[in-house]
C-alpha cells in the first residue's frame, strides 16, 4: 500500500474565538476529510488512516480544543463550542464540499456541525458514536456532588515514556492498538520532560464541570437535520447497538450501520487499514 510519508504534512493553526486550533493539513487534491478525535486523543491519533487516505482526500486532523497543540480555555468544550471551532477551520481552510468521520465523544460535536452544515458536509462516518452526551459526562448521576466523589480522573502522568508504553500494552482497551498507531501515540501526542517525566498533550481544563453537566446534545434527537449520507460504525458486542445505536441510524435520514465483530471502541487505531478502506468505499459514490 502506498502510504503517505510524514513529512507531506502541514500544521495550520486557526483562530477560532479565543483560542488557535490546531489542524495537521495533510495536503493532496481530493474531496477535503476533517477527521475529530475523541476524550483523551490527539488529531496524531489518526496518523495511520491519514497515510493510507492521503492519495484520496484532502486529510486534515483537527486537535480539538483543550487537546494537544490547540489552545485551551475553560470555557467553550461543550459540543456546540467544538462545532464552532470545527467551523471557523472549515471557513479558513476555505474546505467547500467536505466529509467527516469522528470518533467516540468527537461523533457528538461533529455530527452537530454536520446537521448545521448539510450544505457543504457530503457525508459522515460516525464510529463507535456516545448518542447522549449528558449521560456520558455525568454517568447516569443526578447530583455534581455526587459525581465529584466517584469520578477520579485519569491518569495523566509517567515517570518515562517505557512506563506509558508499558502501560497502553496493558490496557484492556489500548493493548490491541496497531503498533505504527502506537508509535504515533508515544511519538507525537506526550509532552517530555527535561526529567523523562511524559504526559499525553491534554489540558485540565476541559473538565469544566458546569459546561459538561449543561450539555444537552442528544444525537437521535438532532438525528433529523443530519441529512447526508451518514454511516454508524459500531463493535458487534457494543452494549449499546441495540438499544441506542440502531435507533440513532434509524432516526437518520440517510443512515446505515454497520457492526463489526472482534474489534475494539478505538477501532480506527486498532485496524486503520480496515477504516481507512471502509471510509473510502463510503465517500467515493459522493467524492
């Protein structure tokens, strides 16, 4: 396969209110694809399937606000505030006609931005998609109370990259990711110090309790305005593709859904080849 080297890669920074996002600008002449990332990750995180849609679309990975080379703020990561952010880099990249694929946590601001941007957003790719972003953050609890003294945060600190290395390969939901994924991850998405110390590119700030708890955004409910070809990624044994996720495609105008078995939530870190020919076939009737 002929993958993409590195070095053809541009970072765009954009203005985008009070902070700058940070997009890896992959360059080539296709039908632009804006790639979201979801909690915790990077656009380097996409790194993979990047290389391997280079000679198709125009691949531009965003970091997500708070996320590693974008600015942060305390304010403006809930979903609405994402998907502004999503559109001042489409108008600045001056993208036109585009696609989407999201991951996780990223599918609900993405999926916003589509349903408020049919007209330039041709298609959508929602994978392994969080349906109602409220209950996501606050876990089904009624009191912030509460949440405060269950949640505990993640880690986000190692004594050396070895350490964070080690860990990921230990991980339940990390360990199958492919190893040039992985490499990607350690390579370009920590932040190293003087020390060896290293942290994942990722500030505090996003947890802003009040905005997480305030955020409403329901997919199923906004699934109507989302009027393009739209395909609903999930793993087979998702706890949720009954009950959730073949309603969201079912309230879609345009939605197919497509279960995979012996894959993992990350399943675009775990198999990019796999993703990156799904989203291919997807996208060429439309490109």
């Amino acid at each position: 396969m002929n993958v993409a080297p590195n070095s053809q890669r541009t970072s765009r920074f954009i203005t985008s209110g009070d902070v700058q996002i940070h997009a890896l600008d992959w360059g080539g002449d296709g039908t632009p694809l804006l790639l979201v990332h979801g909690a915790r990750r990077t656009g380097r995180s996409w790194n993979a399937v990047a290389r391997r849609l280079q000679n198709d679309f125009r691949v531009i990975a965003i970091d997500v606000r708070g996320h590693g080379d974008s600015g942060a703020t305390g304010t403006g990561n809930d979903c609405l505030g994402r998907m502004r952010d999503f559109d001042n880099v489409a108008v600045e990249l001056n993208l036109g006609a585009h696609f989407v694929m999201a991951h996780s946590i990223g599918c609900a601001p993405a999926a916003l931005y589509a349903s408020h941007h049919a007209q330039r957003v041709m298609g959508l790719i929602l994978i392994e998609p969080i349906p109602n972003v409220h209950t996501f953050w606050t876990r089904g609890e009624t009191s912030k109370e509460v949440w405060i003294q269950k949640s505990v945060r993640a880690r986000n600190g190692w004594e050396s990259i070895d350490e964070l290395r080690s860990r990921i390969e230990r991980n339940v939901g990390t360990k199958r990711w492919d190893p040039e994924v992985l490499e990607d991850i350690l390579r370009e998405e920590t932040r190293l110090f003087p020390d060896g110390r290293v942290e994942i590119k990722l500030n505090p700030s996003i947890y802003n309790l009040d905005e997480m708890w305030e955020d409403r955004t329901d997919l199923i409910a906004e699934a109507a305005s989302i009027d393009m070809p739209t395909l609903v990624l999930a793993r087979a044994d998702n706890p949720q593709l009954e009950t959730s996720l073949k309603r969201l495609t079912d309230a879609l105008p345009q939605g197919r859904i497509d279960a995979i078995a012996d894959i993992g939530h990350s399943m675009y870190m775990e198999n990019p080849s796999l993703i990156s020919d799904i989203a291919r076939k997807f996208f060429a009737p439309t490109a």
